[in-house]
C-alpha cells in the first residue's frame, strides 16, 4: 500500500500525472468504442473470419507441400464454391419451403386467432393490430428491408474484403498493435494476442461442428416425423445454434407451430427433437471440440450476451460469447499472470 508522502515532490507529480494519462487514455478507448460500436463489432466478426480461414489453410499448408499464402487462397475459393453451390442447388428450394413456412405460420396463426379471438384478451390484441394500419405497414415494411438489403450487401463487401486482408498478412496487424505498448509489455502482449487468436479459431471450429450437427440431426428428426419443410427448420435450427442458450429456444419455435399443423403429439414430439439435438451437442460434441479453448462458465456466456444485446443489440447477442471469450483470454493473461503472477498461468513465448 503507497503511503501518500510517495505522492509529493516531483516524483509524486509524476506519478500523479501518469496515472491521470492511463485514465484518459482508457476512458477515450472506451468513448470510441461506444460510439463506433457498429464498425467495432464488424471488425470483430472479419477478425474471426479471418482467423477461421487462416486456420483451415494454416492446417492444409502443414499437410501438403503448398505454401500458405497458396492454401489460402484454395481454401477461400473453395469456400465461395460451396456457398455458390448451395445457392444454386439448395438456394431455390430453400427459398419455396422458407415461403411456405411464412405461409404456415399465418395459417397458423389465423388459426389460434380464430379459436381464441371470442376471449377477452384475444379481442383486445385484434384491436390493437388493427388499429396499427396494415397497408401503411406493409409500405414502411418494404422499404425498410430495401434499405437494410443495400446496406447489408454494402456491408458484406467491406466485411468480405477486410477478412481477406486480416487472414493474408496476420502478423502485419499483431505486429502493428503490439508496437503501440512499452518494450517491457511487449512480449505479453504479443502472448495474449496469439493466444486470442488460437481460442477463437478453436471455438469456431467447435462452434461450425454443433452448428454441423444440430442442422442435420434435427432436420432428419423432423423429416422421420413427417412435419412440413423440414430441410429449412434444419438449417435455421443449425444457424441459431451459433448463439448458446438463446438459438436452441429460437429454432425450437418455428418448428412447434409448423408440427402443430399436424397434431399437438407431433409438436411435442419436434420438441424432444430439438431437447435431445441440443443435449448431444452440449454434453458429447461441445467437450469433445473445444477441450483446447477457453472454458467459458454458463452464466458468463448468458451475462455476456445479455448485456452486449442490451448495448449493441442483435449482433451484440451473436458475437457475445466470443467476446467474453477473449475478455477472458486478456484478463488471465494480462492481469493474472503478469500482474499478480500467478504460477499457474503460463509465461509470454514468441512463436
């Protein structure tokens, strides 16, 4: 503990002085973030972008004779082949069953409206949706989803374009921010960002996998079942798997109203579906996939997506369990280790 006669005299300015800088210097970091926090998170998924293709290329160069910058740009146009594939191939009929999952759900809907519209709360809701105006709806609707597509696709590219530069010439970037600390921190530094970098791309890699399983897991559960449009709950069930907790609740949703069309066992049984689906990629693949990354506990995960839901929205809730993971990362490495000293947390090593 600083006794406060270390404060006086020239060296207690000094140090008064330093401390007040570190304070501005973080409060402006964390007023910049704030404020772009849309071009932060989208620098974070084309960082984990990169990361995954450099790790699939990193892996292919090491059991081949080609060189990385070679693998990467096979990998990269391999991956632009499948997703052209799938469009082409699967794209249309995705499309129709996603259509006529649209029109379901109304069907649906109009259903439940009719067999509980006579109660109290049901004329109360009818009343308020058709006090709202449809056609104006339907107008303010369209043009919103053509603003938000020529945004997307404006986004996408930057997206697309920023991932290849990160995963062609990685250490260029690492070297760049590393540079920015004293000499003395410089070798932590550069440990915690490798060691970043080795989380993510293990925690996509066992992220893709569930994502993998669950599609096609429960995509075959519903089709043996018979329910309607099976091939589009699946890919929605194995895309929502990518966010923890919130995507299995999600994707369960859609596919118990479109079963509720044939009776309520089979939506019932479109549940147990999805809680078995979901248990084997929790307790078999999750362990087995990511045993080399961050071991991030439940309430954490569902804390870290509440809250960057609730300050940069729906893509904080995709990209919360990432960010905690390298939270994570930088608190044991920066401060447990180098600050307390902790003997267990291994040292900086240059590789």
């Amino acid at each position: 503990m600083q006794h406060p006669e270390q404060w006086q005299g020239p060296n207690g300015a000094a140090k008064i002085a330093r401390t007040l800088q570190v304070i501005a210097i973080i409060g402006a970091v964390i007023l910049a973030i704030w404020l772009l926090s849309d071009i932060v998170l989208l620098i974070f998924l084309a960082i984990l972008i990169a990361v995954i293709l450099r790790g699939v290329s990193d892996w292919g160069a090491r059991h081949t004779r080609l060189g990385e910058h070679a693998m990467l740009a096979i990998v990269t146009i391999a991956a632009f082949a499948l997703l052209a594939g799938f469009l082409y191939y699967i794209g249309p009929r995705l499309v129709s069953q996603s259509q006529d999952l649209w029109s379901t759900m109304q069907d649906r809907l109009q259903h439940l409206q009719q067999a509980y519209g006579n109660t109290a709360w049901g004329q109360l809701l009818l009343k308020q949706l058709s006090s709202q105006g449809t056609q104006g709806q339907m107008t303010s609707y369209a043009r919103s989803f053509a603003s938000f597509t020529l945004g997307g696709l404006a986004t996408l590219f930057v997206l697309v374009v920023t991932s290849l530069y990160f995963a062609i010439s990685p250490m260029l970037y690492v070297d760049g921010v590393v540079r920015l600390f004293p000499l003395q921190y410089r070798p932590r530094a550069r440990h915690v960002m490798l060691d970043i970098g080795s989380t993510l791309r293990w925690w996509s890699l066992g992220q893709l996998i569930d994502m993998i399983v669950v599609g096609v897991l429960s995509g075959i559960g519903l089709a043996l079942l018979g329910v309607p449009l099976a091939l589009s709950l699946g890919v929605v069930a194995g895309l929502f798997t990518f966010v923890p907790y919130f995507g299995a609740i999600a994707a369960a949703v859609p596919a118990m109203l479109v079963a509720l069309t044939i009776s309520w066992q089979t939506s019932l049984w479109a549940l147990v579906i999805f809680l078995v689906c979901h248990g084997i990629e929790g307790y078999v693949i999750s362990p087995l996939v990511q045993r080399r990354t961050v071991d991030l506990p439940p309430a954490l995960t569902i804390l870290s997506m509440t809250v960057l839901g609730t300050i940069f929205g729906p893509l904080g809730v995709i990209l919360g369990t990432p960010l905690a993971a390298v939270l994570l990362v930088t608190v044991r490495e920066a401060y447990v280790a180098e600050v307390l000293h902790d003997p267990d947390i291994s040292g900086p090593t240059e590789t």
